[in-house]
C-alpha cells in the first residue's frame, strides 16, 4: 500500500530515462529533507548521497521508500569522484548557514572554499551534469563555479543554475494569503539576486492579478528579501531555512529533470548566466530545456517600484558578482 499523497508514478515516457541526481551536502539539514523529496520522485533513477560525513546513514534511511530511485551514500573526499560519475544534476547544499544578525556574504570565507572544491570535483567528473547551486551567497558563488568551470575549459554557462526558486515560493505565500488567494493557483515572478535587496518580487507580474495598495507592494517586497532572516531569527541560533529550501530545490530540481527528459514549457526563475542587464549573472525566467537553459527570458513590464528597485540592487549584485570571480581566480 502506497499513501497516494506522496508517491508519484511518472508518465511511462519520463520512465524511459535513467537520470542520476548527485546532492552534495547530503547530511545537512537541507541535504537530509532535500534526499528525501529527491527519493520520492519517480523521475530519478539514481540518487547519490556526497557529505564530508553521516551520508551512508542518511542513504540507508532513505533508501528503504519504496520508490524508483537506487540511493547510494557517499562520504569523505575519496568518494566524490564516484558520487558524481554520472550525474546528470548536481544540487549543492554544502556549506555552513546563517545565524542571528549575519548576512549571506558573511558565509563567503568558509563557503567559497567548499564550492570552488567541489566544483573542481565536479569538472573532473560529470563535466556534462546540470548544476543547482544551493550554497550561499549564491549571488558569489555562481560566479566562484563559472571560474573554476572556465578554467578546467567546460564551462557551460546553460548548465548552471543559481537556485532562488524559496524566493519565488515565498512570495507566492505572502501574495495569496494577503489577498486571499488559493495559493496552489499563485505565481509571482522573482529577479535579481538571492541576498536582501537584491531579490525583488515582481508583485506587478503576480497571478491572479489582484489590487495591490503602494503599502502592500512595499511590506510584500519587503517580507519577501527578509524571509531567509525570518527563519534565522525564528530559528535563534539553530541554522536557516531547511525544510522549505528542501521543498524549493526539489521543485527545483524536477524542472530541470523535466526539461532535460524534453518537456516543453518548464519555466523557473533562476541565477543565471544572462544579458537582461548589465550584469553578468542576474535571476529572472528561464526556459529549461534539454541542454539545460533553453531561453533566458526577460523582465517584462516593470512598475515604477520595480524599477527604483531594480537599479537599486544593481551595485550590491555587481560587487558580490566581482567579489567570487576574483576569489576564485586568486585562490
Ligand atoms: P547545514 O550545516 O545543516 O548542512 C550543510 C552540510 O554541508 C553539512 O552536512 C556539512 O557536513 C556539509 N559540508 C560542508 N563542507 C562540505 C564539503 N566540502 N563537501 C560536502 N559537504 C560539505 O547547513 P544547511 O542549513 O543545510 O545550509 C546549507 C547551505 O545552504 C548554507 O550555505 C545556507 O546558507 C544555504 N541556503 C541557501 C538557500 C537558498 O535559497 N539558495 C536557502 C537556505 C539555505
Ligand atoms: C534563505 O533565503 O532562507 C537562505 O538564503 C538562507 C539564509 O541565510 O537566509
């Protein structure tokens, strides 16, 4: 017996592909929720487990859901090789998270270090794998994995992903509980980076349209950049958001499964490689595809907030940019 809810047959086309997921940080606490989501969908075949440590628990645990996916754990520096041949995505939840009263770049020290290893790894590997990279500031470290990427000359910019899909997913829950909203029928589209002012909710693009007061943009805008420090307060000390940064990836995650297995429409907003300013990596829609971005799309119509905001958050994301294409060519 199966509880329905949870376990999801895939059309028997999707089922024609082998696809392996590779998470690295798989212990952690969005590694953990994040293998178990990733378990339980029938889109993956195989699912490997990467953590410095713990992972053959966390994998043994996991694997006993009577699900489609062979889970495999693996741990320490020796394993990595094998824990990404293969892979076709690669989701980075490695790194340490906030606590009260630090910002995302103040992680930059220790994470930068963990990501431009791992994407080295990564290089030598699965150079063809798509790249959902999790670990903060994820406005540096996109940038740190282009680098490292150039420099072992398979860099494809189509194939990596800077995840802001918690930032979509929260905004989509402010609109339609302000409004009253079904909120499985919400969208909201959210561009720019993924640190306070530089995520910016388009609530002026948000479906269904409902009447917005200039206050209420400002309080959801603004609920929406500080939502990640919501959780690090709430959670005193503990870490950051997990459960729902798990749920976020896993969407995440399926839509660039689906759009590597040729399913047409899959559209996420996501930190990419782009041209729809004058900066070099910048998070707006995104076309998936099978080769990863398919069309990095643009802002549409902004409202007059919007573009305040916009060229705003245009300083903090170009230094934050430069600060991981600097650290990666120096260390
Ligand atoms: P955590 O400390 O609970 O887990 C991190 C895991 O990474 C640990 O298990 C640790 O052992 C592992 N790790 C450390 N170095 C590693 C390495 N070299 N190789 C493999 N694994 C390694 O932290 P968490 O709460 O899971 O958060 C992880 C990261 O995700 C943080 O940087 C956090 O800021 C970020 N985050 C991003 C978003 C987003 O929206 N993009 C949301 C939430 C959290
Ligand atoms: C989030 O948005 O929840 C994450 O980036 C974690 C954090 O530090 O806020």
């Amino acid at each position: 017996m199966t509880f329905a809810g949870l376990f999801r047959r895939a059309a028997p086309e999707a089922l024609k592909h082998q696809r392996k997921v590779a998470i690295l940080g798989a212990a952690g606490g969005i590694g953990q929720p994040l293998a178990l989501l990733m378990k339980l969908n029938p889109l993956v075949s195989s699912l490997s487990l990467y953590d410095i440590a713990n992972t053959p628990g966390v994998a043994a645990d996991v694997s006993h859901a009577n699900t489609r996916a062979e889970v495999v754990g693996y741990a320490g520096d020796e394993q990595l090789g094998e824990a990404l041949k293969g892979a076709d995505v690669v989701i980075i939840p490695a790194g340490v998270p906030r606590k009260p009263g630090m910002t995302r770049d103040d992680l930059f020290n220790i994470n930068a270090g963990i990501v431009k290893s791992l994407c080295t790894a990564i290089a030598k590997h699965c150079p063809e794998a798509v790249i959902n990279m999790i670990s903060n500031p994820v406005n540096s470290t996109v940038p740190i994995a282009a680098e490292v990427f150039k420099k072992a000359n398979m860099y494809d910019p189509k194939k990596l992903f800077g995840v802001t899909t918690l930032d979509v997913v929260r905004a989509r829950t402010f609109y339609a509980a302000k409004k009253g909203l079904s909120v499985e029928d919400v969208d909201v589209p959210v561009v720019g980076g993924h640190a306070g002012v530089t995520i910016l909710p388009l609530f002026s693009q948000a479906t269904p349209k409902a009447t917005l007061t200039d206050e209420e943009i400002d309080a959801l805008t603004k609920r929406t950049q500080d939502g990640g420090t919501e959780v690090v307060q709430a959670k005193a000390g503990k870490g950051s958001a997990t459960l729902s940064m798990a749920y976020a990836g896993a969407l995440f995650a399926e839509s660039c499964l689906k759009g590597l297995n040729g399913e047409s429409g899959v559209v996420e907003c996501s930190y990419v490689a782009s041209t729809v300013t004058d900066l070099p990596f910048f998070s707006s829609k995104v076309r998936l595809g099978k080769n990863g971005v398919e069309e990095v799309l643009g802002l549409g119509a902004l409202s007059e907030y919007e573009k305040k905001a916009l060229e705003a958050m245009k300083p903090e994301l170009k230094s934050s940019i430069q600060k991981g294409i600097d650290f990666a060519n120096q260390n």
